[in-house]
C-alpha cells in the first residue's frame, strides 16, 4: 500500500557558507508540498513569518480547488473550512498574523482530517500536545468560528461540536508601590553585559517607559511599546501637546474584548512623556526602533522579586486597575479609563474598592442576628 502524502509544511533549506567560512545563503524557509517547493522568503528566525507565508499558501491552494457546496461532515477536510475563513476573516482581524499562526497550528494537527473526525476526544488530544490549555482553548475557538462560517456560507449542511478546554480565572496579581518602585530602581540602574563590550552597560533603562505608562494608564503592553511620539500610520499615537494617548491607530480594528479607547494622560505621567518626545520618535526604542520589552521584563522580574514570583508584563494592567479601585474613584470612570466593560471591572477587581459591599456589611451592625419585622 503506497504510504499517504504528507500535508504541505515548513521546511528549512539549510545555511550555506564558503570554504573560508562565509555565508554564501541564509537558512531560510520553504513551504514544502510533495515535490514541490517554494521560498517564503523568510530566514531562520523569522518562524512566525514563515507560518504565515504557509498558511497563505494553503489558502491559495484550496481556493484554485474550488468550493463544493452542501456537503457532509464526511466530505468536508478541515484544511478546506480553515482555508475558507483564513480568505474570509484573514483580512479583517486586528491581528492578522496573529490569526494566521493559531490557523497554522490547527492545520498541523488537524490537515488531514475531515469535520467527522472532529469530536470530545479529539479536541482533547489536540489540547494535550499543545503548549498550554489557554493556547488551545484560543486556537479551537477559531476553529469553532471556522467551522460556523463554513456551514452558514453553504459549505456544509452538518456542524459539528468544538470543546474548548475550560477558561482560566483571571490573574489578579498586583504590585505593590514599594515593588514598583524596586523593579524600576533595578531598570535604572543594573548593568548588563552587551555583545562583546567589556565592561557591562545600563542597557535596561529603556523599559522604564514601558513601565510608568503601564502603571499610570492600564494599557495592554503592545500598544505601549508599539507607542510613538509622532502620528505614524498604524500605530498608537501620544499626543504629548494635547495630553491625549490615542491607544488604537487611526482606522485600526478592534477586537470588542480587547478594547482600546484614547484617554487623558494624567498629569504626573505626561512631564516625562514630554521630555522623553524630546528625546526621541518612540516611547520605548531600543537602537532607534520600537522594541518589545517583553523578554528582558521576565529577567527583570526575575532578578528583583526571585524565579517563585507570579508576574507577568501583564500584571502592570492588573495593578494599574487595582491601585484605582484603591482609590475609591467612581467604577464608571476606572472602567472607561481603562477600556473595560464595568461588568468585568466589578466582577475581577469590585473587592478591591472601599465601597464593596458596605451596605451589607452594615446590615451586620443593625440587623445581624435579628428577623426584620414584616410590615
């Protein structure tokens, strides 16, 4: 029995390099499909790139296949139903890569399969080999979505049942004042060694950006560190002169839950975002271009609070939203502040607010241990 084709997939056409040493080609990566392959142009560390050219590709193959309408589960691959949305949706996201790479990794797991394959068990077994259940429980909601689209489009007249492993409760870790300001202390003054310098460099004091606004605003760490100081098609703009911090780029789409509405920049913030727009085009900017400081906050966090800590870049949003409701401000106005529903504000952080529940705990002093009279 001939052995099956294997699905169309990355491979790395390895680095090439003169008798002398020099690199004669990069390693870069081809989409490999039988006997066929095609450069994505993308290099060896550029993986998340190279998803992206594959799942394009995919897409570009089904749809020259054309489209059969009205079939069954049976008859239907899933490496179609994600083509299909990737052409639908693909376009229309906030995030269109980022969409493209959960869609490649439904197709490594899922390619050769059909919508009758789809069932409890093997939503499991999917959940189970990836990196996490959060990771998985994202990835089968877009196959979920995928698979909704393809029966309402026609496609198919069957759906089948996506179980999602269950939703984690939300993090609520906060810093303190006293460990904000050590971490930004150890920003500002740790030196670390550099490539080949010898003598180790302040080369963290970039990030301390990053973490004053995340504290004073709550906003979620892309759009910060992605931030510029000049009106910049798609990206978010501060407006150090008008004193307004425009969260989402001018014409961006946003996603409903990860909202990004402009707001006020509080005066204590906006001294130092004017003096650091002085300085430079980028709110954090590493070697003059905007940089994630995502990977040397983790060595940060590391370093001041211990590897046992639970912080995350995102606990700066956490804190942010917890040292307002501290402050016993109006929950409408926090909500709005950090563009979150008042539901999700009340039901994540509502404890944490002076007024929370202080007519039933009232209700102890006058009532406790008494049956009220009926009238």
């Amino acid at each position: 029995m001939p052995r099956a084709s294997k699905p169309a997939r990355l491979w790395l056409f390895p680095e090439r390099r003169d008798k002398d040493g020099s690199v004669i080609r990069h390693a870069t990566w081809y989409v490999r499909d039988g006997e066929k392959k095609r450069s994505t142009g993308c290099r060896e560390d550029d993986r998340r790139g190279a998803e992206a050219a594959l799942a394009r590709y995919l897409a570009e193959q089904h749809a020259t296949e054309g489209e059969i309408e009205d079939k069954r589960a049976a008859e239907t691959a899933i490496a179609d139903v994600v083509a299909h949305y990737a052409k639908e949706k693909g376009s229309k996201v906030a995030r269109p890569k980022d969409l493209s790479t959960r869609l490649q990794m439904l197709l490594e797991f899922w390619g050769e399969m059909t919508l009758d394959d789809v069932n409890r068990r093997t939503c499991a077994a999917y959940a189970a080999q990836r990196t996490s259940e959060q990771a998985a429980r994202r990835e089968l909601e877009d196959l979920r979505a995928a698979v909704n689209l393809y029966v309402k489009d026609g496609l198919c007249r069957e759906t089948v049942r996506i179980t999602v492993p269950r939703k984690a409760a939300p993090r609520q870790d906060h810093l303190t004042r006293e460990q904000a300001a050590a971490l930004i202390h150890h920003l500002w003054t740790a030196r670390v060694a550099q490539g080949g310098k010898r003598t180790p460099v302040r080369a963290l004091r970039h990030i301390v950006p990053f973490v004053l606004v995340a504290l004073y605003t709550g906003t979620r760490s892309r759009r910060i560190w992605t931030a510029s100081f000049k009106k910049t098609p798609g990206r978010p703009w501060i407006d150090v002169e008008g004193g307004v911090f425009y969260r989402a780029a001018q014409g961006e789409i946003v996603s409903e839950t990860k909202r990004a509405g402009s707001i006020r920049i509080p005066e204590r913030l906006l001294v130092h975002l004017r003096r650091w727009a002085r300085q430079r085009d980028n709110l954090v900017e590493w070697q003059g271009r905007a940089a994630n400081p995502k990977k040397a906050l983790g060595r940060a966090f590391d370093d001041v609070f211990g590897e046992d800590h639970p912080f995350v870049i995102h606990s700066f949003r956490h804190t942010c939203a917890t040292w307002l409701m501290w402050s016993g401000g109006n929950v409408d106005d926090i909500a709005h502040f950090l563009s979150m529903t008042r539901d999700v504000l009340l039901r994540v952080y509502g404890h944490h607010h002076p007024d929370a529940q202080r007519e039933v705990g009232a209700l102890f002093m006058r009532q406790a241990g008494r049956r009220k009279a009926s009238r």
